[in-house]
C-alpha cells in the first residue's frame, strides 16, 4: 500500500495522493480518488475539492510580512516539560478551554506545567489537532499520538491531518510532530500552509 502524501501547488490546491481515510466535518467518509486537488483558498464552489476558482480569487500563498515566528518555546515542571510552537497552532482552543489550571491566556506564563496531574496534561496535549503542543520527559520530547493515515474536515476551519501523512517542501516549525498538522483552507491564514486561527476571523463558511 502506498503511503498518502500531500503537496501544495504554487498558489493553487492541495495535491493529495494515495488517500484512502476522508472524513467530513459530520464524521461521514468523502469520496477518495488517487490524486486530488483540495481547495486552500476558500473560493471553491465544490469544497472540498478545488474547482480552479484559486485563479480567479486572486489566491497566493506568498510568505505573510506576518507571519508567526517560528519559535518553540519550554514550559518546564517537576514532572513535565510543555513545549508550544505557535506558528503551528490552529486555535482550536481545547487546551484553555479543558485545562484552564494549566492553559491560562490571562497569565504570563500562560502555561503551567504543574497546574494538574501528569495524565490529564498528557491527554490534553494528545488533543491538540495542530501539533503546536507536544511534551517531553526527563529531557526527552515524547511522541503524542500514532493514528491511521486520515484527512478530517473541520467545519468551517482547516483540514486536520493525522497518521504522518508526508507534507512535501514543508517548512515545518520547530519541534512539529509531523504526525498531525493542521492546514488551512480558507486562504487567510499568515502561516500558510498551516492554519493560524483566522478562518474565525473571517468567518469561513464552507458551506458556500
Ligand atoms: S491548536 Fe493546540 S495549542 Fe492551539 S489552541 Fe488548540 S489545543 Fe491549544
Ligand atoms: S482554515 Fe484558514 S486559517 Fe484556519
């Protein structure tokens, strides 16, 4: 069986091959072909496939003046360390929205790596769709997840990738896990090919 990768065209689609796991935002299996353009630029009337519409939107993946930096930065406790990148962080909002002992925005440091136990820590983290938080121990950064090669929708948000599914010419972010990454499909994130959180900005609809 071939492996599943995924490549972006200059200014155009997502190129994904070999995919057979596609799940759409209601959990229902999408129709794979072996080779498939997904829509990045959020103009597309047949999302989420590409229908060239990219062309006429005026679509370009140039690097943002702001994008995020790229930086991994170390939150260390007595028994975990919680690394955070957020040039790969969707915004998804589990982690301050489930753990608000350890994920607190309104603190400097926002996170605290001993503010629960271990195992709730370490759960949460799993959930992080878009690898911008991982941990490690005893100096060691851990491996969070090991899933089957899918591609899953998020309702008017990105496309959440996980199982390792090779992401070509990636400019990856430290410390990325590589085994799931979030991409963005509504064409304003700064980070692209990552998602950064502003399809809610801009109010994404993927239902048009
Ligand atoms: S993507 Fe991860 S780091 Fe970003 S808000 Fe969601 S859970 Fe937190
Ligand atoms: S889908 Fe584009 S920023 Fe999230």
């Amino acid at each position: 069986m071939t492996k599943p990768t995924i490549s972006c065209a200059k200014n155009g689609p997502m190129i994904v091959k070999g995919l057979e796991n596609f799940i759409d935002s209601d959990g229902q299996r999408l129709e794979t072909r072996p080779a498939m353009g997904l829509c990045r630029c959020g103009a597309s009337l047949n999302k989420p496939y590409c229908d060239g519409n990219h062309k006429y939107a005026g679509f370009t993946d140039e690097a943002s003046p702001e994008r995020t930096p790229d930086e991994l930065r170390a939150y260390a406790g007595q028994a975990i360390t919680i690394l955070n990148n957020p040039l790969l962080c969707s915004v998804a909002e589990y982690c301050h929205r489930e753990l608000e002992t350890v994920f607190d925005t309104r603190k400097d440091p926002w996170i605290d790596p001993d503010g629960d136990a271990l195992e709730h820590i370490k759960g949460l983290i799993e959930k992080c769709p878009s690898g911008a938080l991982s941990y490690a121990i005893n100096g060691e950064p851990q491996p969070t997840r090991n899933c089957a090669a899918t591609i899953t929708i998020e309702k008017n948000g990105p496309l959440r990738i996980t199982g390792s599914i090779e992401l070509k010419d990636a400019d990856w972010g430290q410390g990325a896990s590589q085994e799931h990454y979030t991409l963005c499909r509504c064409g304003a994130s700064k980070n692209k090919p990552f998602c950064d959180g502003s399809h809610s900005a801009i109010h994404f609809d993927d239902s048009k």
